[in-house]
C-alpha cells in the first residue's frame, strides 16, 4: 500500500491542493504538511486561500486536484461527519454555536461522534443511553473545568459576551476528542484581555491534551509566538512555509502583507 511522505512525522499532509469555483482558482498547487503534535500557523493577506484550506482539510470543500492524507492513509471524497470521525474537529471564523441552548448543551453536540446508543435507547432515556449520556457529561464538565467557564455552563449561549462564545466553541471542538484540531481566526474580534486568554487555552490544550492544532490567525504577534511552523498562502498560492523566524524575514511574505504588486 502507497504511504505518504514523512509518515511518522505527518498527521497530515496536503499535496499539490488545487480548488477552484467556476473559472476562479480558490487554492493553486498547495503542497505543505501539519506534524503529530504541533502548532502549526495558516497565515495571509485577506483572501488568500485560507479558509478554503481548512474547508479542504475538513471536508467542505473536494478540491478538484491533489491529495490529503491523514493519519499515514490517502483520503477519499468523504463527508464532513465521517472526517470528524476520523479526528478531525473544528471552530469557525464567524461563530457557530446553537444560541438558544446552554453552553453544557453546546458542548454535548461535540460528543455526537463519540455516541453509540440508537434511537430506541436514546429515546427512553435507559441502560445504555443513560450510561452513556454520563460518562460525556463527566468529559464535558472537565472540559468547562479546563476553559473555566463554570459560571455560564447553563447560560444559553446567546447571551454571552462574544470572547466567552468563543471559549465555547473552542470547547465543543475540545469535546470531540480530535487528532487535529482546527482554528480558524479564534482570536479574531477580541480585545487584548480576550486574546490573551484564549492564547493561553490554546497553549493550555496543547499541553495538556497533546492536540495538533492548525490555525489561522491575523495577529502576527500570537503567530510567532504560539506556532512550531508557519505555512504563508497568498492570492491562493504557497508563498512560504517554515519556521517563525524564517517567515518573519521571508522577503515574499513581507511584500504580500505589505500589498507591494506582484510581477
């Protein structure tokens, strides 16, 4: 059987990705790969092919050309839910979080892939979706333990100020137990209080859980600081890729943020 390169490194690697909508290229020939146990950084101008390579990475999007392998085993065309199976969990740019239900409740929708009970047991609330039900809700309450969010775990997530929906999400995501954890802009919109602290549960996670973590992020401040690696897109081409002081002094990346025009 094939095997990707540098599998005992790689949990995931992405060859020569190439995603398009209609006659415009979303992603050109990407190729990069996220190491078992690292922070790796996603970084660009606005609209350079971010988003859409998480959405690659996640299943939203099929890209038209090239390969994602995950965990040492080329993928198929699966769908969203059979990839968060697999390990692989997520937050979004704009928040997705059901606002009318608590946030233990919200937390307990990132258990789903975890529960096996069928409808009939579930439904009269006995036996095994009981026992199941509680042993998520005991990995659920150590996650609101962990993200110090036990003063709102029955407050409908609505209410809440937009830095704590934030923590959430990133705890639904949490409560999925992934291999692979997806960030996309979790710090965006944030005040320096917020973004420091939602900084640190991203190192926190790290550390204790042992996730690979991918993210996105604009504040190049956090980047250098949090990420192993550094992987730069621009106008939906790979213009860097390496490690923070690399990137920093990388005359490419420095004409792309800067807006200098491309020959």
């Amino acid at each position: 059987m094939n095997t990707a390169e540098n599998t005992s490194e790689a949990l995931l690697s992405l060859k020569n990705i190439s995603l398009s909508f209609g006659g415009v290229k979303a992603l050109t020939d990407i190729s990069f790969d996220i190491k078992k146990g690292e922070i790796r950084a996603i970084i660009g101008p606005n609209g350079a092919g971010k988003s859409s390579m998480l959405n690659v990475i996640n299943g939203f999007y099929h890209p038209q050309e090239g390969e994602v392998w995950f965990n040492g085993n080329l993928r198929g065309s699966l769908k969203p839910h059979e990839i968060a199976r697999q390990g692989i969990a997520r937050t979004f740019q704009n928040i997705a979080l059901f606002k009318g239900m608590s946030t233990l409740d919200n937390l307990m929708t990132g258990r789903i892939t975890k529960m096996h009970a069928n409808i009939f047991w579930q439904a009269i609330w006995k036996g095994k979706a009981e026992r199941e039900e509680l042993e998520h809700r005991e990995k659920v309450e150590h996650i609101i333990d962990f993200l110090e969010i036990q003063a709102i775990r029955k407050t409908p997530v609505g209410r809440l100020p937009y830095g704590l929906q934030k923590r959430v999400e990133l705890g639904r995501a949490l409560a999925a137990e992934s291999k692979l954890l997806l960030l996309d802009e979790p710090m965006a919109g944030m005040n320096v209080e917020e973004k420091e602290d939602m900084c640190r549960f991203v190192l926190d996670v790290h550390e204790e859980f042992g996730t690979t973590i991918a993210l996105i992020e604009h504040d190049m401040g956090v980047v250098m600081d949090i990420a192993d690696r550094v992987v730069v897109l621009d106008y939906g081409r790979k213009i860097g890729d390496g490690f923070p002081d690399e990137i920093r002094a990388d005359q490419n990346v420095i004409d792309a943020y800067l807006g200098v025009s491309h020959d």
